[in-house]
C-alpha cells in the first residue's frame, strides 16, 4: 500500500531502523534517533543498488516520488541513476573549481619532480603573478583573450623571461586539468604565438678566456670578502651552478680523493652529480677550512652560519669591481664551455661537467657514463691553462698547492 502523509507524521522510532515502503522501491528509512530518510531501491545490471533522496520533512513525499520517477526514467534509457547523480556532482564541482585549487595542486604534483630551488621560484611567481590575477576564476571560464592580457601587463613592465615562464606554466597547469577531467580545453596553448618580442639580452654574459688575467686581478685587488672571493674563483675553476657552490655542505667534499658529489636533490636535473677537483680547487677549499671548517656550510652567511652566503653575493662583487653587464656568476659556465669546445673536448665531457641533460632525450636516458677520468683530465688542463696564462699577464695564479 502506498504512503501517506499521516503514516509518515505517526512513524515513531524504534530499536532498530525499519522501512516504510510507498512503491517501485521508494521508501522511508526510520531511524532510532528518529530520523526519517528517503531511499530508492533499484537493479542494474542484475545489482541491486540505492539513492538516496534526502530527508523527511525537507523532502515531502511528492517530492520524493517526482525524484523516483525521474530516476525511473533513466532506468528506461538504460541509464544508472546513481551514476548519473555523480557524475553531475563531479561536473558541478568542477565547474566550481577555481585557478588558485587546479594551480597549486599542478604545483604539489610537479614539486617532488624539481629541484627545491626550482619547485621554490615556481611558487613565488604563481604568488606574484598568475594567483592574483586568476585565483578566484573557474577554471572553465578562462578564455585565451583573458590569458594574452594577463602575459601582456607581465611583458610591459619589462619582465619578458617571467612571461615565457608564465606561458609555459599556464600550459601545464591547463594541461594536468584536462588530464584529470577538471578542463575541457587549454586556453594557454600557442600562446607563445602572439608573445611579445624581447629585446636581445645576454643573461649570462662573460668574458673571453683572454680576460680573465684581468677579471682575477681585480678580484684579488677588491675589497671584498675573502668567502666571495674564493667562491668566484671555484666557480671558474669548476663550472658549476652558483646555487649549487653556495649551498654546499662540506660533507660532500672528499678533498683527499679531490671529489665533490651533490646529491640529485640539489641538482636541476634532479641525479647526482660528481666533480673532479682540479689540485687548485683542493688548495682554495683547504683554506676556506681554516675559515668555515667548523660550520656544516662551505660558504656560510656572514649573520647565520645555518644559512648560505647570500645569492647575489657573487654577482654584486663582479658588478662592483666593473663587471656589471659583462659577467655573472653563472657566466662563467658559458666560458667554461665556449673555451673547453674550441680546443676540442669531447662534447659529452664539457656537457657532463656542466651536470646538463642531453638535447637527445633518448640518448641522455641511456648514457649513464660520468667520464669521471676525462672530466678529471681535462678540468686539471682547463686549471693549468688558466694560471699560464694569468702568469704571462703577471697577474697571481689560482695556487696549486694542496
């Protein structure tokens, strides 16, 4: 027999939860606490499944048999009302999913991927750039129009390299979306087709090989302090990422066997990397011992020991001692380079000792080789090379001693 509206008033809980059926499987769950809920009873497939409809008196009971027979409906188009629900729950909420939700969610998936520092500027610019302009936005709702504005205010102020930046995240953010279903489209592609043309920069300028007598000497005549002037000439000497000599712990250094290993979770490309110490490397750090031996950092800041010198630390006493626009700390990765291929090293060398991937994402995956010998070699000669030459320019070698 069908419910009625005084059957359902009069309903007292009981001990246990009990139904009161109305019919085609709606019915009234009783609860003890006295709760009165609606539920359908209905097979799919050969299962029997339930929906829920809400709660009584919220939900009367003509309410609940309209929202029984559209699900009947579905049945007939052989559709599960369950699932359908869902899946209207699942699109409502993406509809509602807003920019700053999807970004930051990109970003906790990609981080564990980079370098902390990398993971680290990626999140300062979504803060200044992209959250305060997209955060509250549905996802859905941003158009390219929207987007082409956003990077061009960037671009106007003259910040050309974090528009590229922008552009590039923009996509992958969209990109992750679509993957997950929260997107149906990536407003962000082919955004680089209307980006604004930079002007011609040198980001990392540097000098040629037969200047560095002369940029050495006026380190060593500079007032400046003696970590920052060992750190740029271990920079010259090695070839390495200014963050990654800045933050290093001694615990990485054998200076005995004149090897330094950074673990991968301080490298860019995220695998370790080990680097031959030409004997003038070894004799600079035996003498930065005797100044930070006894802190866990190499180049500990002057205020906090726990933390590393300060990052523009290098750039700002080449700046100081008349280098500004001519050479930078990650500069001297670029002279390394350009002067190490001009006499011919092997390629895979100088790329391995500069820690960078190769172009060939195939090959690189399968050349584990670190030429740690040649890279040895040819760093002691590229060492060599540079105290003969500040020597015919009188200027004081980088000492060999050990």
């Amino acid at each position: 027999m069908p419910l009625t509206d005084s059957a359902i008033k009069t309903a007292k809980p009981k001990e246990k939860p009990y139904k009161l059926s109305d019919a085609h499987g709606l019915y009234l769950l009783v609860n003890p606490n006295g709760s009165k809920l609606w539920r359908l009873k209905y097979r799919v497939a050969g299962k029997e499944k339930g929906l829920a409809f809400g709660a009584y008196p919220a939900v009367g009971l003509q309410q609940a048999r309209k929202r029984r027979d559209e699900a009947r409906q579905l049945l007939a188009e052989g559709k599960d009302p369950g699932a359908e629900r869902q899946a209207e729950k699942e699109a409502q909420q993406s509809n509602g999913l807003t920019f700053e939700t999807l970004a930051r969610e990109w970003h906790a998936y990609r981080a564990p991927r980079w370098a902390k520092s990398t993971a680290d500027k990626t999140a300062a610019y979504l803060e200044s750039d992209l959250l305060p302009a997209l955060g509250n936005r549905p996802v859905k709702a941003i158009t390219r129009p929207e987007l082409v504005e956003l990077l061009r205010k960037i671009e106007d102020r003259g910040a050309h390299n974090v528009a590229k930046k922008c552009r590039q995240w923009l996509s992958q953010i969209f990109r992750y979306g679509l993957a997950k279903g929260s997107v149906d489209a990536n407003p962000a592609t082919d955004l680089d087709v209307v980006a604004a043309h930079a002007p011609a920069t040198r980001h990392h300028p540097h000098v040629a090989f037969a200047e560095l007598p002369e940029l050495l000497g006026k380190i060593e005549g500079a007032s400046i302090n003696v970590l920052t002037r060992h750190a740029i000439r271990l920079l010259v000497l090695t070839g390495v990422r200014p963050g990654e000599l800045r933050a290093a712990p001694w615990s990485e250094f054998d200076l005995e066997a004149a090897v330094w290993t950074i673990p991968k979770e301080r490298m860019k490309a995220r695998r370790p990397h080990v680097v031959p110490l030409p004997r003038q490397s070894v004799a600079i750090l035996r003498q930065l011992q005797e100044i930070t031996g006894g802190y866990a950092l190499v180049f500990a800041g002057r205020n906090n020991s726990a933390r590393p010198m300060s990052e523009n630390t290098v750039n700002k006493a080449l700046a100081d001692a008349g280098y500004r626009g001519r050479q930078t700390g990650h500069g001297f990765r670029h002279l390394l380079s350009t002067e190490l291929n001009s006499r011919g090293y092997n390629r895979d060398w100088i790329e391995r000792q500069l820690a960078h991937g190769d172009a060939d994402e195939m090959r690189d995956t399968y050349n584990h080789a670190t030429y740690l010998e040649q890279r040895r070699d040819m760093m002691q000669a590229w060492a060599d090379s540079i105290d003969a030459l500040c020597a015919g320019a009188n200027v004081v070698a980088i000492k060999r001693k050990a």
